[in-house]
C-alpha cells in the first residue's frame, strides 16, 4: 500500500515519520528553518525547500497526501464569511492555493487546540469552508497524544480531507496502553541538564510528588504538578518549566521519545534547537493512528469499486460518508 505525499511547514518531520511507517514516499517537503532543514536533510535524504509562500504551486510535483502542521498565526484576518481570497496572508493560504492546484485526493492538518475555539470557531469554520468550496470533504477533532501511547498530554486539532465523497473515514480508536516514563527517561544523562540547587530547592519546597517518576510542570503563575507522563514539550517555553523529578531537563533524545520518533533519529542540531524542534513537532502515533483510519477507508473504497467493476455487487451501493455527529465532537 504506497502513496506519495509533501509535507509542508515539515520541521523534523513528525508526518514524515508516520507516512513512512506506511511506506509513503515523500515527493517534496518545504521548511523555512535552516536548523531544521539540516536535521530533515540527515533524517530523510530530502533537503525541503524554503518559504513556502514563495513557492509556485504549479512547481508542486503530483501527490496523493498533503500533510501540514501549519503554524498557529493569529487568525484575526480570518473568520469574515468570505473564503478563500479571505485566508490570504496566512499560512493556510497556501495550503490552500496548493490544494486548488494539485488536487491530492487525500489531506492531513494539525494545528494547536485552539484552533478549534479561536474566534468563537469562526477561524476553524472559515478554515472548513474554504476547503469545503475546493471540494473537499472534511472532518475535523481535537486529539490528545496521551491517547496514542504517549507519556505526553498535547492537544491537537486534527483536520482529515478527501475528495472522495465515498470514503468512510472513522477517527481512530483511543489506546489504552501508555508507554511509561521509565521507557523515556535516560539512565544517565550529562550534568548539564540539572537545574540548579536553588530551583531544584525551591521547586522541591512547593511541592512533593506521589510518583517515584514523573515529569514536574511549573506554570505560569508558579504552580508546580507532576504526572507520570509530560505536559506538552513547547518551543518557546522557559528552559526550566519542565524537569524530571523537579531535578533537571529533558534531554533531546528524552523529548524525541515523547514525540513518539523512532531510536533511529539522528540528532544533528544543538540541544535548544532541537528542544525547539520537537516542542513543534507532531506526535507521530497520532498521525500515524489517524493515517492508518484513512488509508483503510481508502483500500475499503477500492476494494468495492473493483468489485463493482467485475459486476459482482451492483452499482449504488458504495457506502456513502456516515455523517456522525460525533466526528465533530473535542473529545479530551
Ligand atoms: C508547527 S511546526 C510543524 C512541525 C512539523 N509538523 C514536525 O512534525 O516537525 C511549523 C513549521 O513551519 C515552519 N514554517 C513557518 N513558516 C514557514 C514558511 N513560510 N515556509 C515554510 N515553513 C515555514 C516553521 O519553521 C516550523 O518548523
């Protein structure tokens, strides 16, 4: 079952990975960073291109999946009730224009929880009409990387399109086993990673865990929780927000892990650009979990065609899309 696909805003490529679980092969990728070209470049032999909205989307070569985990811009020229000319000026514009152009049967979209409320869910429904008058049919949630195997609770809005009216996509199953921290944490790791006595102190003073292992969060009023699994990595967060055991940072390899990216990883970038990198990335046994769903509706849909071919059920009865109310619902 292979499939191509462009991953745009690719970063480390998080879609990358969860395509390739698949063996979907990547015809292009864009990432405006330098940095994390390099680690795209050493990770998957594909130097993406740059700005993409300085990218023809005629140069775009032929694809079956677009993948994009836009960044989260402010949305405030967006939610007028226009459409597509409305979205120029943000990066979902040229999610847009490509999509107008290359017409890939197949889309997959993440972007931060607030995505889904931003405006009153003005942004997200103006998101959902411009795709909709491309013709695409959508469906869209809130998934949470805890629910995929992951000792990390990160929250993002999902957005799944097809051309195909057919197809029967459903959102995938929760998982019911977490990897645990034990699992993530490195045995030992370099001195450089602890935080000093006196935040270690004070953190300790604030705050007693009922975990012999957990990930320590401290807010942006102070308060200190912990839990055995992560609170979302954050590429601009404060170096020392969370700490293992209230003692020291995640390592980059330890921030991987929660991303759900494979051993194989090569690191090469610096620790702060690499903690930026996964604080961007997308949890990679979400997309993968939300790929699979979409890829066996897709192998559903051929299967019935060829046999609607050969004759042996009659016409009219491809399944239409169900429209389940529940698809629409954030479930966290
Ligand atoms: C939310 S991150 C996506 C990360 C990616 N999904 C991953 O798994 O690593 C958004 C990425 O878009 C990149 N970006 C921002 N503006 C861009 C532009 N105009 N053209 C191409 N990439 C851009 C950023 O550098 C960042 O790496």
């Amino acid at each position: 079952m292979s499939f191509t696909f462009i991953d745009l805003f690719a970063g480390i490529g998080g879609f990358h990975q969860a395509a390739k679980f698949f063996n979907g092969k990547c015809v292009f990728a864009s990432e405006i960073d330098k940095y994390a070209q390099q680690a795209y470049f050493q990770n998957y032999h594909i130097r993406p291109e740059g700005d993409i909205t300085q990218i023809p989307e005629q140069e775009i070569p032929k694809h079956d999946f677009l993948f994009a985990g836009f960044p989260c811009q402010p949305f405030s020229i967006i939610g007028q009730q226009k459409g597509f000319s409305d979205t120029r000026g943000t990066l979902f514009f040229d999610i847009a224009r490509i999509l107008k152009a290359q017409r890939p049967p197949y889309f997959i979209l993440e972007n931060v929880k607030q995505l889904s409320t931003h405006n009153g869910g003005k942004t997200l429904q103006t998101i959902l009409r411009v795709l909709n008058e491309l013709g695409y049919k959508t469906w869209h949630k809130v998934l949470n990387a805890l629910n995929f195997g992951l000792p990390q609770k990160r929250e993002r809005t999902i957005i799944v399109g097809t051309l195909k009216d057919q197809l029967d996509f459903k959102w995938p199953e929760k998982q019911a086993l977490m990897k645990p921290l034990s699992q993530i944490i490195e045995p030992e790791v370099d001195k450089k990673f602890y935080a000093s006595v006196e935040i270690q102190n004070k953190r300790k003073q604030k705050h007693k865990s009922q975990f012999d292992l957990a990930i320590w969060h401290e807010n942006k009023s102070g308060n200190v929780t912990s839990y055995p699994y992560s609170c979302a990595l954050r590429a601009g967060a404060s170096y020392n927000y969370l700490l293992v055991n209230g003692e020291r940072r995640l390592t980059p390899r330890e921030t991987l892990r929660l991303q759900g990216f494979s051993e194989n990883f090569k690191i090469v970038c610096s620790d702060y650009q690499t903690k930026k990198q996964t604080g961007n990335a997308v949890p990679v046994p979400m997309i993968q979990a939300v790929l699979e769903e979409v890829l066996n509706a897709k192998a559903e849909i051929e299967r019935l065609q060829t046999a609607q071919n050969s004759a042996i059920i009659p016409s009219g009865v491809l399944p239409q899309a169900n429209n389940r109310s529940n698809m629409q619902e954030i479930s966290l």
